[in-house]
C-alpha cells in the first residue's frame, strides 16, 4: 500500500472513525485529512460530528446531505429489482455504500486528494462494497484502511486516541454494532453472536414489539409509476417522506423485522438483524403490481435476474458492467408497472389485499367462472394433448 499526502477520510464519528485521524498523520505520514460524513437520513445530528472531526486533527470536515440521491438513485432501482440478499435481505445497509463511495470520490477530486480512506475491518462486507467501488470510480485513488491494519483491541484503539485528545466514550456503549440510514438498521454482534439466542427486544428501534402493536389493522395504499412509488394512500409524496411515513406506519405494526444468518462476501456466516419497515413492504407491493401487469415469461425469467442483482449490489458490484446491463433489462420491464396496491398491516404482517393498473393483463372474462366467461373451453384438449405430448412419447419408449 503507497502512501498519502491528503486524504478523505469516510467519517461517522465514532471512535475507529476518530482514531482513523490522528493514526493517518502519525504512523503513515499524511498531511491532511478531510472527513467527509455523509447524511442518509440516519436521524443524528452530524453538526457535534463535523466538529469531533476537527477537534480530532482534520484539516476540514465535509457533511454531504446525500438522503434524496439515496433514495432515488439507489433504494428505487433495488426496489425495481425486488432486490432481496439471498431471499430475505432488503439490502438496506449495502446499498449506502456505493453512494459514499462515489461522495468520497467526488471530494477527493475537489480537495485534491490523492487516497480516500475508511474505518472497516477486515471480517466485514463493507470494505468490499467502499474498496471496489472507489476503484470502479477512480483507479487512481489509493484506499487506505487503518483499522484492517493496525491490530488495536477495542481498549487499545480508544487508549491511542487519548494521547492525541480524542475523548473516550464517556460511558459504556452499547455492545451491539449498529448501522443506520433512512432506509433501516442492521445489527450484530454481542449476545447476537449466537444464532440460537433470540434477539432482545431492546435492540429494536424502528419496529414495535408484537405484543405492543395495535390491534385493529392499518390498510395503506401505495402509487408506483413505471416500478417506481409515488404516492402513499393516494397523496403524492416526495420520496424521503414516502419512505419516512411508511417506515412509521409499518414498524408501527411491528412489520419490517429480519432475523437470518447470511453469507458474507469474504466466506464467513454471520448472524445478522435487520429492520427494514419501508423497504420490505414496497418490495413485497410492488412484486404483487409485477403479477398483475408483467406476461408470465417475463416475471418468470425477471426472478433469475432479481437474484443475481441481489448478490451483486451485497458483494459491492454496483458500478460494475453487469450491474448496468442488468439495470438495462429491469428498467425495460418497468415501464407498466403501474398501478396502485392496497396492504394490510397487522401483528407483523404486511399482507396484500388489492391492486389495480390501467395496465392490469388480468381479463374478467376469461378468468370469471359465472356466465360471462369467454374462454373457449373446448380448445383445451388440443392444447393438452399437444403439451403433453412430449411426455406420451417418452412414457411408451420407457414402458417397464
């Protein structure tokens, strides 16, 4: 690994994070880092963490207000993609990373900087998604990362941020890693480590508590136009508060809780815990309009595609060539699904009970079995004989 002069430094505020600053300068000789900390709705107040920053050694600290670009330009198309990590993952937390990524990227061509940095391990996902993704954006950046080298404990990482001023937690922290952004949390570690141990409720922020949800059903009406949501129970919303507003009406009804042990992009498993309101219920509403106005050969032959767009945005592929020629294929079926689904909230469950589009494949008449059907019935045995045939054949060259 080459060294820096500048560098731009992804910043949240923590203690790796702050460590990251003086630990740059001191032990590999680079002259200045800017923080850039990036704003994805999360809910912190980022301006006591631009000024950590500084307090820490940098020589600027960045806030990127970057909600609306994720939201648009991230979570939508994975929403287009009904993209879920091995059947079950919204992929709420890997889809920030190609965003900061491409933030880190842009201020490193700003400030002149020559390497951006981050705070990740060596056992995570996240160094993947931020590594290949500055390269697919700037080969010529070098990425430095300090906490996959250095070999601090945790005790030894806030000990070397004391001897350059850097505050330790002043009380005991949580023992859980925590990830947030507008679209969900995920979280690990401490007691959660073991698979067979059921979460406590306190790690819970977004989803109440079954035994704490109401008990009568709230239904919610969602809008897409072309894949894309645009309205909540008929109001048109900008997307940060479509998001925000399902997030609270669904978690509300303890709706958006995941519990799985997944396969990590470095070979590892590891047990994780998601809550994701929002993101599973337009998923799962728009999968549902999918049904009604996509042609059976073209949902069908769409799920194969959703699973390798899944796998690919999780292994942080997303600027990758075939992410784009996948996104070309899904934004092509996209353009009529259109239409309105109606979801019924309830005790944990986010169940669809309706949906119609004026591009809706579904005909009355053929599919009615009262007396206005117009299925021509008698052209079935010519059908099945034909489609059968094949098989008949088979089965009188293999007798016995």
């Amino acid at each position: 690994m080459g060294r820096a002069e500048k560098v731009v430094l992804a910043y949240s505020g923590g203690v790796d994070t702050s460590v990251c600053i003086p630990y740059l300068k001191q032990e590999w000789g680079v002259k200045e880092v800017i923080t850039l900390a990036a704003d994805l709705g999360q809910g912190d107040e980022l301006e006591p963490i631009r000024e950590k920053a500084l307090k820490s050694g940098a020589a600027q600290s960045l806030v990127a207000d970057a909600t609306l670009s994720f939201v648009e330009d991230y979570a939508f198309p994975a929403i287009q993609a009904n993209a879920l990590y091995e059947s079950r993952y919204p992929l709420s937390t890997a889809l920030a990373r190609p965003l900061i990524a491409k933030l880190l990227v842009e201020a490193a061509q700003t400030y002149g900087a020559d390497a951006v940095a981050h705070g990740c391990t060596g056992k995570g996902n996240d160094q993947v998604r931020f590594d290949v993704s500055i390269m697919a954006l700037n080969p010529d950046l070098k990425v430095l990362a300090p906490a996959r080298e250095w070999g601090f404990s945790r005790e030894e990482t806030i000990a070397y941020g004391e001897r350059f001023g850097i505050p330790s937690p002043v009380k005991k922290s949580s023992p859980y890693s925590i990830d947030r952004n507008l679209l969900g949390r995920s979280i690990e570690a401490a007691s959660l480590e073991d698979p067979s141990v059921e979460p406590p409720e306190e790690i819970y922020l977004m989803t109440k508590a079954i035994a704490d949800t109401p008990n009568q059903p709230e239904y919610v009406e969602i809008g897409f136009e072309q894949g894309i949501p645009t309205t909540l129970n008929g109001t048109t919303l900008d997307p940060v508060a479509l998001i925000s507003q399902l997030n609270e009406s669904a978690g509300n009804h303890g709706v958006g809780r995941i519990d799985m042990v997944e396969n990590r992009v470095v070979g590892i498993k590891s047990r994780e815990i998601y809550e994701a309101p929002a993101l599973l219920v337009l998923i799962h509403a728009h999968r549902d309009l999918e049904s009604l106005t996509l042609t059976a050969d073209v949902t069908q032959y769409k799920r194969g595609i959703e699973d390798a767009y899944s796998q690919i945005v999780y292994q942080g592929l997303w600027y990758s060539p075939l992410k784009q020629a996948l996104d070309a294929f899904i934004k092509k079926t996209q353009e009529r699904v259109s239409g309105t689904v109606r979801v019924k909230l309830f005790k944990g469950n986010a169940m669809i009970v309706g949906r119609q589009s004026e591009n809706s494949l579904y005909t009355p008449e053929l599919a009615t079995y009262t007396s206005e059907d117009q299925f021509d019935h008698k052209a079935a045995e010519g059908f099945i004989y034909l489609w059968g045939l094949p098989t008949r054949v088979w089965s009188q060259k293999n007798k016995g």
